[in-house]
C-alpha cells in the first residue's frame, strides 16, 4: 500500500471513529489532496461513491470484505476529506481524471471495481482507459452512456440550474433531503447523517454538489466517449446489484448492463432505494462472497 497516513486524531468531529474506523491516506493528485482508505488484502476492489456522498457510503462493504479484499474507497475532490486543487471544476470528467491517476498511482491490477450513482460514468471511464487492469466489476444503480429521456433533462436542467443552485447551495437539500429519503428500508442514524453533512458546511463547499446534476447534459461527449469503449470490457464478469425503489435508475438501465455485460449475475435488492450501501450492505456483501470471480 502506499500514500501518507494520517492518524485518526485529525479528523473532523462529524467522522465517527465507531462507524469509520479505517486509516485515512491522502494521495497528491494535480495540486488536489485526495483521501481514500485502504484496508485489507487479496485482490484490489475499488469502490467509486456518487452524489453527494463520499468513502463513508462504503463503510459497511469495507468492514464485511476486507479480509478477502484489498478494499479501496476514494473521495473525489470536494466530497469527503478531500480537498480541491484551485481552479477544479468539479465535472465528472475531472474526478475520471483523478481516479486514474490514482489508480496507477496504487498501481492497482486484476482489479474489482464497484460502482453506483456518478460512480459508474467515472470508474467505467478509468476502466476504458485502463482495460487491462481491470477484472471485473460490481455494478450498482447506475449508467455510464449519454442519457437524453424527458426526465433525465428536466432534472439535469432544474437541478443543475438557478432553482437547484439555491435548493443544493443555500438549502443544502441533497445532503438533508435526497439522501434520507432515499434511503427506503430504515431511517438513518442522526450520526450518520452528520457524516454527510459534515463536508458541506457553507454553500461555497457545496458548489460540487450542484455541478454533477448539471453534467448529466453538460458531459454528453464525456459519457458518448465511454460508451464507446464499454464493448472492450464485454468478457468480464459482473455481479450486478440492483434496488427495486430507485427513483432515478430503473430496470432500462439494469437490462442495459445485463446486455453489455453477458457473463453477469443480477441480484435484486427488494425494498432498497437509491443508496443501496446504506440500505443492503449486508446483502451486498453476501452477493459479492457468493458471486467472487476472483478469490485470493
């Protein structure tokens, strides 16, 4: 393993050493200070978070395969501990960029990687680039193609604009609204939802936020370029874990994985909302033990 360690005792107060009790590593990334945690042995798996949350979603999954594992979680700059070079912009392509580096950095091979939300666009663009380092995948409640239904513009262009600027900026409503309700099988814990909180204290801190759902639209050519390279991953295997109460992926999206991904195993979270990491961990951690292409 490599990358600076920091002890515990610098954590912020809204990192629960109970729930988040992994060492924090910090990697220097294009002037951006980029946290991750590194945890375990065995074969590399990557976990990518989406929006607005950060390595924190994946706790449960690092405590539950880290003995079979080298599980690796990363929080794009902005998001979680890490922190943005000047002039960052946020955008999906970016936080590719990142993750890369990252990943040759760690040197990472024969890698598991598990993807949800915005994590799918950015880890399958790393996995394009880096084919022969990867493989196979998890893949959650996610897409990684242009996306152009009523719907997905409408909400890119509300959320992405001045309405959703002030309800993400000002309200801090992804952070207190989209995640709890969200999350469908239980109500989470008041410091859970400090943890989340925790990184968006002003509105400035949240501009990243609100710049994702813009790129829905704003990155057609980034997320046009990685569906063009989705066919070269067509033999790796992937278990593919999908809730039945997602608002924003629904099963087109799961039957667009099943396609491009032939050798796939799909297990339906039932009951489970958008952040399925908080809703089924426990059942996601059996699917992957089960489901385990790649044993140590």
């Amino acid at each position: 393993m490599t990358g600076e360690r920091q002890t515990t005792g610098a954590r912020p107060e809204w990192v629960p050493e109970t729930l988040y009790p992994f060492e924090d590593r910090y990697a220097e990334i294009g002037g951006a200070r980029v946290h991750y945690v590194d945890e375990g042995s065995g074969p590399p798996l990557l976990l990518l978070h989406g929006n607005p949350t950060w390595s924190f979603l994946y706790r449960e999954i690092v405590r539950g395969l880290r003995d079979r594992y080298r599980c690796i979680a990363v929080d794009y700059p902005g998001f979680g501990l890490s922190t943005a070079a000047p002039r960052y912009g946020f955008t999906p392509a970016e936080h590719a960029g990142v993750v890369d580096q990252l990943v040759v950095q760690l040197d990472l091979q024969g890698a598991t990687m598990m993807v949800q939300d915005w994590g799918g666009p950015i880890g399958f663009a790393v996995a394009t680039r880096h084919p022969d380092r990867f493989a196979a995948f998890v893949i959650g409640n996610t897409w990684a193609w242009p996306k152009s239904d009523p719907g997905t513009q409408v909400f890119s262009r509300l959320m992405g604009g001045p309405i959703g600027g002030y309800l993400i900026l000002r309200r801090n409503a992804f952070v207190e609204r989209i995640i709890p309700s969200n999350v469908k099988r239980r109500e989470l814990p008041a410091e859970v939802m400090e943890a989340y909180r925790g990184p968006f204290p002003t509105s400035q801190s949240r501009r990243p936020m609100h710049v994702f759902p813009r790129e829905i639209l704003g990155s057609r050519p980034f997320l046009a370029q990685i569906e063009q390279g989705l066919p070269a991953l067509r033999d790796r295997p992937a278990l593919i874990v999908w809730p039945t109460k997602d608002v924003a992926f629904r099963d087109r999206e799961r039957a667009r994985w099943e396609e491009l991904f032939p050798n796939h195993r799909t297990v339906t979270l039932e009951g489970a909302g958008h952040y399925i990491q908080e809703d089924a961990p426990e059942e996601i951690v059996a699917a992957i033990r089960d489901w385990a292409p790649s044993p140590p």
